[in-house]
C-alpha cells in the first residue's frame, strides 16, 4: 500500500473521490466488497450507496463520489479534500487520471489520498514513491492468512514461491526493470525451470571476485551452472544451479565459498576472471585445495559486450533458471545496452556471464572450429 499521507484524515474529509479502474470495480471491491467500506463501517455510522448519483453519503453530511480511471477527464471540475485510489498501477490511462486527480485535491487545511495497489513497475508508481510526502505501508499475503483458505495459500506457494511473480503478487515487492534491459522480467519468468531432473554433461562454477577483502568491498560473484550438451549445440541448454555469492567476504572466504559450491554440486571445473587479482586468484584457491579444477578467464571487452552474447541466448529459450535466484535476476534487469545502472557492481552478473560463456559458449566454438587430419 502506497499512501500519499495517513489515513485517519479520511475521518475529518468532508468530501472524498473513490478511484477505481471501473465504476463497477469501485462499487463491488471498494465500496461492496468483504473488506469495503460498507463491512468496515459501525452500523451508526455506515454510509448509504445512491447508485444514480453514484456517491456514498455518511450521517454526518460527509461524501464520497465514484471514479472510473478508464474517464480521467470526469475528474475536471469536482473537487476534494481526499481521495482513495485502489490499483493504480494496473490502470490502461494512470498518469492521466493520476494528474487530474492531484488537481481536484483542493479543499480544507490539508488534502490526503491513499493508494492501494499491487507494485508494478509502472512510472507513475515509481514517482508516488519518490515523492517526499509519500509514506509507505507493505505487507505480504500471508499477512491476511486470517482471512483466506489455507488450500489457497499451499497451493498459490507451491506454484509461485521464489518467483518474480510470486515476489510482486505474493509478497508486494516492486520489481524494477531498466529501460532497455538486457534481460526482461518476461524472460527470466519464462527462464524459470521446474523442478525436474537434468542430466547434465557438465558443471562449472564461476567466480567474479572483489579487488579488496574488507566488508565495504563488492560481492564476490559465485554462479554455478550445469549444460546439457546431446545433440547439435543449437539444442544445448543451460541451467543457472545456484547463486552462491558472498559479500564482504575476504579472499579466504569467498574461495572456501566457491569450493564448496563446487562440492555440493559435483561440479567439473572452478572458472574465475583474474583482471583484478591476477596470479592471486588461483593461489588463493590451491591454497585451499591444491587439486581445484582450475581455469582462469581474463576480460578483454567490456561488461556490456561480454553479457549481450548471454543475454541472447535467454532469448532464444538456451537457459533456465532455478527458483531463488532474486538477487542475480535484480541485477540482471539493470544491464542495459548503455552499462549497469543499479547500486554498486553487478558482480554477480559477471559470474553469470563467465559460467555460461564456459558451458555454452566457449564449447560451440571449440565444436564448429575445423580439424586437421593426417592422411
């Protein structure tokens, strides 16, 4: 829930707009609905619905009138004191009706709305919440386990957990996608395997370690990834195991991290990118284990040119995803064609693009490249 201001104002409003995507939706969720005004309201104090003037009026002389978001225009002319705005970001015309809504919120001392609504990324959700006004309120749909059937819970988790459209409709996170992103929420929806078994032919970790080992240092990329490679390479496909990522973590740390991770998943080889360690890199792992399937990767182009190789092959459906892997998909959508626009380094990316270059990639190159034969 969004709310441009708090809600105990709505008690001192003298007249108010209901603003749903409908008139019909208003009506029933808003106004007739189990959790609406009409089922909150004390019975002395409970509005009476007059369908022909499509208003609410309350005993003391207060008012609540309809909106629809498919009409913004019939928000010119009334005015308010506060308004409730129900899913605004699934409306076809929201920053229409937004704009002529903010216009009509000229009456008393102190005009409020409150917004509620399912986060999307939608711009006008995402300027609400960069107004310096706005106070926010979140819960997830487990909050209201009072008031659904437990079948429906079990049944939507078991479905969706994990996923970004379990995060956004379960959980009411707001998953933001970069403008021109080189990886789309659709597709890494789509990416997202079920659990089934696949008989892999490899498996490879990747490591995209910091340039420093102190708690304010980046992410320690740690991706693994397995391919199965049966036939012709154009049917070969990829599935992203496990983000194994640490933060702060020293050089000690993060290797042990890795190490593990190629443990628990049997793995065939530890690949990582040594631009910013070097020869350091690989010490720190045989340090650890001596015996280390062990390749070193070195970045001669940049991030941007590296990951849209990647990111095509997600577009021609050549990699899944486990469920889970929220932190590394929050990344992923903001790669865009311009550089990495999200909050410090996209580390975990980089380790992306190193293990499916490894299982998908480099192999393709090394099958089509031609063959010399003695006579």
């Amino acid at each position: 829930m969004v709310e441009g201001g708090l809600p105990e104002q709505a008690g001192r409003a003298r007249r108010v707009a209901l603003v749903g995507e409908t008139i019909d939706q208003v009506r029933e969720v808003m106004i007739m609905g189990d959790s609406g005004i009409m089922a909150c309201s004390p019975p002395d104090r409970r509005p009476r619905w007059v369908a022909s003037r499509k208003m609410l009026e309350w005993p003391n002389g207060a008012t609540a009138q309809v909106f629809s978001a498919h009409d913004p225009e019939s928000l010119r002319g009334p005015q308010f004191d506060a308004a409730w705005v129900d899913e605004l970001a699934k409306w076809k015309k929201a920053r229409e009706t937004w704009d002529m809504l903010q216009f009509s919120l000229r009456l008393g001392d102190d005009p409020r709305q409150v917004v509620t609504t399912t986060p999307r990324n939608v711009e006008v959700l995402k300027a609400v919440l960069r107004m310096p006004s706005t106070v926010t309120t979140h819960a997830p749909t487990e909050a209201n386990r009072a008031n659904l059937a437990a079948s429906f819970l079990e049944e939507i988790r078991l479905r969706y957990e994990g996923s970004r459209l379990g995060r956004q409709e379960l959980d009411g996170e707001l998953l933001e996608e970069a403008e021109g992103a080189l990886w789309k929420l659709g597709d890494l929806e789509t990416a997202r395997t079920v659990a089934e078994r696949h008989k892999f032919n490899r498996i490879v970790v990747a490591v995209d370690p910091p340039a420093t080992g102190r708690s304010t240092s980046d992410e320690c990329g740690i991706i693994v990834a397995g391919v199965v490679s049966e036939g012709s390479p154009k049917d070969w496909y990829a599935v992203v195991l496990e983000d194994a990522s640490v933060s702060g973590a020293t050089p000690t740390q993060w290797g042990r991290a890795a190490l593990s991770a190629m443990e628990r998943h049997q793995a065939d080889r530890l690949v990582a990118e040594v631009n910013q360690g070097g020869d350091m890199v690989e010490a720190v792992l045989r340090n650890l284990d001596e015996l280390v399937p062990y390749r070193s990767v070195r970045a001669f182009k940049g991030k941007v040119a590296r990951a849209e190789p990647i990111a095509a092959l997600y577009e021609q459906g050549r990699v899944r995803h486990v469920p889970g892997l929220n932190k590394l998909e929050d990344q992923m959508v903001q790669m865009t064609a311009q550089g990495y626009i999200g909050q410090g380094s996209p580390d975990r990316v980089d380790a992306l693009v190193w293990a499916l270059h490894e299982v998908l990639v480099a192999p393709v190159k090394d099958w089509q490249r031609p063959q010399i034969r003695g006579l």
